[in-house]
C-alpha cells in the first residue's frame, strides 16, 4: 500500500514562493502580452498565493520564436553535452527537492511527502535520458558493393508540452528529458491550476541551458490551443483529460504535426478467488492513488472482487482505509490533499451522490471531513461504493477523486467483458497466485499498462500509455526519446576506383 509518510530524515522548509510570475523564454522574464493575469490557489485553504500571467496566443508566439531560433544551435550540440547539462539539472533538482515540493504542496493540494518523491522522480527520469543519447542511432541497408545505404535520427524541432496539475513540478521537469537529450527545444506549457513549481524550475535551471532551449508560458485554454496549432510548433504532447486530447488532436490537424497523448483512465482492478484478501484490500486501496485524492489518470477507480473473497475484502478495506486522513498538505504528517479546485471538488460531491441515488452501497466516506481547520479547503473524504453495477455512472466515468467503485464477479468472461465496455484503456491490476490466470487475464483487458499482484507504481524504462481513448505512444521508456526525433534515409553511389 502506498503512503505518505515521510522519512524521518525529511527536511520541512519554510513555503518559499518565486519571485517571477511571468512567461519565461529567451532566457529571460517577460510580462503577459494579454495584460492577463489569474490567482494561485492554494486548495487545502481556498486562499490566494499571489496571482501568476495569464498568456494567450501572442505570448505563445513569442515564446515559439524564442524557441525556434535556439534550435539550430542546440541541434548541433554533441549528444554527450547535452547529456552533461540535463545531469546538472537533474542535480539542481536533488538540491532543491524540498523546496519544490512545499511549493507543489501548497499549489496543488498534495502531501508535501509525496511531492518530495516528485522531485526526485524528476531528476531520475532526466538522468535516464541523458545517459541515452548515444543510442539515438539509425541502421545501415546492403544494397550491393556500390552503394552505401543509412539511416540517421534527428530532432524534430519545437517542441509543445502541456502539462496536468496532479504532479506539476514532476512534470515539468521530467516531461521536458527527452525532447531536450535528442536536441529538440521546448515550450512547456504549466497547469493554470498550479503553476507555481513550473516557474521555479525556471529560475533555478534557466542559466544552465542555453536561452530559448527551455521556455515557460503560464496560461489556460488559449495558451494550449495556440501552442497545439502554432506552424512553428514541430510536435505537441499533452497529459490531461480526453477531451482535451481531442481539442489538441484538432489544433494540431492543420499543421500536420505528431502528438503524443497521456489521457484519462477508467482502470481496473480484477481479483481471482485464489488471491489473499488482505493482499487485495492493500491494492484496492493503494492503487486508487487516495494520497493525492484519485487525482490520477492510473488509478484503479474499479474493483472487480470474487465473490468468494468479496465481503472479506470489503472488511479489510474499510479498516485499512482509516491510514488516509484529509490534511493540509504542507503538513508533512498528511496523508491525503485537497482537491484541486472548487469546480472539481463540487463535480466530485455530485458523483458521490449519484452513485447513492443509483443504489450503490456506500463502504466509507462520502462526504467533507468534520475537521473545523479544513473547512476552507477543497476536501473529500476517501470514499468507497460496494454492490456497484456497471450502469452506475461512477462505473463507466472517470471521476478524478477519492471514489472507488467496487463490484462483485462470478463469471469470468463476463467481468472481462464489463472491464473493457469502457472507452478507456490505461493501466490494469490483476491479483492471482496463478501463472496461466494471470497471463490470460493480462491478454484480455484492453489496457497499455498491466500490473500482476502489483499496483501503481511506475518503472523507469518500462513503456507507459494507454490503448482506446487513453492515449497515443508511450512514454518513461526509449520509445519516448525515438518519438521526438524523426528518421532520414541518406544513399550513397560510390563512383568505381579509377583504374
């Protein structure tokens, strides 16, 4: 099960916002050509952390430029110091992983513990492609003794990044490895939620690389949709809603360019009869991702549970679940954050309440904590449904929030069956002592990403995207970094030696 709880050796800095609140490109801190400009909220107390540029499309074009002219320059540089410069950050990151972390905390709602591992989970991934850029290699074709036929690879250009508000920082920093070890230049594009962390990596690492290689633009819908459209714009990649990947699809239509999407989920977790109930119970919760409130495209919002093992886990469930207690979260001793808005905390309450209107049997939860110091904040309690039946909305939508929806199975193909109705196809949890089960249940869910008797946890190196509606191509692995590189054919006619 996951927690946050934090090390002993945890350090708590004091909360230390940036001092810049604008767009950053160029290498330099520019006020929002729109004269926009929207408050910061802090979820757990509903209270301001100072107002943050609102940029539009004129900010985004300037922002392209910036990026655009960096380019060649950076293309050209060796792979092996870029790879030096990208381990830098990856150490100004270590160094500051506390700090950033309070600033998430207080940004976007979750426990300043967890965000401590954002930090580091950052710095992990930009090492990991750093040390990858000397397999960014194309092959080589026999086409007879005359000629020499190759391949090679080559950055794509700018490229457009937009970014959730669940791990903002972690994002941000780890989202923008690739694209910049295979000597592309970014422009990243924050969460309008919680920007905050995003323009601090930007004044801790934006004298290490060259200006206009990493560029920030705060903004909300008409900075997403003007980066996806931008003609400068040589890829656009999103984390977010499916909605939303499909608005940036669109965008990105007319100039033909490649996108890569991390989209929503509505993912399962399926437990066989043979599975230890204590086990499960322990997946069930940890998988539903409570730490940070469901706010996770990955979480397991579905129990399917045998109904041989189903009342025994419902039991461990409610016992076990009492570990996440809503908090503030830059309280290190908080287990669970806020929501991240008003808007989304009240959508939530109104899942909730469908789903007892429906006939769901309500385990825990389902309401605001009681504790009179979270009133102000966007808080919900963890909160579970038995008995729920697959026309039940908390069944077929994703929610983003603390609601697990758990549901009792005989029939093997037909739990199989309800699992993939979904237009959804992310991340999967299977829990069986059975090897050929296993295996076979793996083959049947329609989902990118499986964990067998695992749940959550992501592997660095192991390929991350989702099938249907949740997503295109993968990423945390080597076939992110070939995605934001294209392939170029050169061939060769030898002339005959002179004789």
């Amino acid at each position: 099960m996951n927690t946050a709880v934090p090390p002993k050796s945890l350090k708590v800095p004091t909360l230390q916002l940036p001092a810049h609140r604008d767009a950053f490109y160029g290498g330099e801190w520019h006020e929002a050509k729109s004269g926009r400009s929207a408050d910061a909220i802090n979820p757990g107390t509903g209270k301001s952390l100072g107002a943050v540029a609102d940029c539009g499309s004129a900010d985004i074009d300037a922002a392209v430029g910036a990026a655009k002219a960096a380019f060649p320059a950076w293309r050209d540089t060796p792979p092996l110091e870029r790879a030096r410069l990208l381990k830098r950050i990856a150490n100004v990151l270590r160094d500051h992983a506390e700090e950033l972390a309070m600033i998430d905390a207080a940004d976007c709602g979750n426990p300043y513990a967890e965000m401590v591992r954002d930090a580091t989970i950052a710095a992990a991934q930009i090492e990991f492609y750093a040390g990858l850029v000397t397999e960014m290699k194309g092959a080589s074709v026999p086409m007879g003794p005359d000629v020499v036929n190759f391949s090679v690879r080559e950055p794509r250009g700018v490229v457009g990044r937009i970014i959730p508000f669940n791990h903002p920082f972690m994002f941000c920093a780890g989202k923008s490895a690739a694209p910049l070890a295979t000597g592309n230049t970014v422009v990243m594009k924050p969460p309008e939620q919680a920007p905050l962390s995003s323009l601090r990596l930007a004044e801790l690492i934006g004298d290490i690389l060259p200006p206009g290689v990493f560029n920030i633009v705060p903004g909300g819908k008409e900075a997403g949709s003007a980066l996806a459209a931008h003609r400068d714009v040589a890829m656009i990649a999103l984390i977010g809603s499916v909605p939303t990947g499909r608005a940036v699809m669109k965008a990105a239509a007319d100039t033909l360019k490649p996108v890569m999407l991390e989209l929503g989920g509505k993912n399962a977790l399926i437990a066989y009869p043979d599975a230890d109930p204590e086990e499960v119970a322990d997946g069930v919760i940890g998988g539903m991702n409570f730490t940070w409130c469901g706010q996770s495209c990955g979480s397991t919002s579905r129990a399917f549970i045998h109904e041989r093992i189903y009342e025994t886990v419902l039991a461990n469930v409610k016992a076990k679940i009492t570990h996440y207690k809503p908090g503030i979260a830059t309280d290190p001793a908080t287990t669970m954050g806020a929501i991240i808005s008003r808007t989304q905390h009240e959508r939530i309450l109104g899942f909730i309440e469908s789903a007892k209107q429906e006939g769901g049997r309500l385990l825990c939860g389902g309401g605001r904590p009681t504790d009179p110091e979270l009133a102000n904040g966007f808080f919900i309690e963890p909160t579970v449904f038995a008995d729920v039946q697959p026309t039940m909305r908390i069944a077929r939508e994703e929610i983003f929030g603390p609601v697990l929806a758990v549901c009792k199975w005989r029939d093997e193909a037909e739990m199989l069956a309800e699992v993939n109705a979904v237009e959804y196809g992310l991340t999967a949890s299977i829990w069986t002592n059975d090897l050929s089960t296993a295996h076979r249940a793996a083959a049947a869910v329609q989902a990118g990403f499986v964990w067998i008797n695992e749940v959550s946890k992501h592997f660095l190196g192991a390929p991350f995207g989702g099938y249907k509606q949740s997503g295109i191509g993968r990423e945390e692995c080597f076939e992110e970094m070939l995605a934001y590189m294209q392939e170029k054919n050169i061939h060769v006619r030898l002339k005959p030696a002179k004789k």
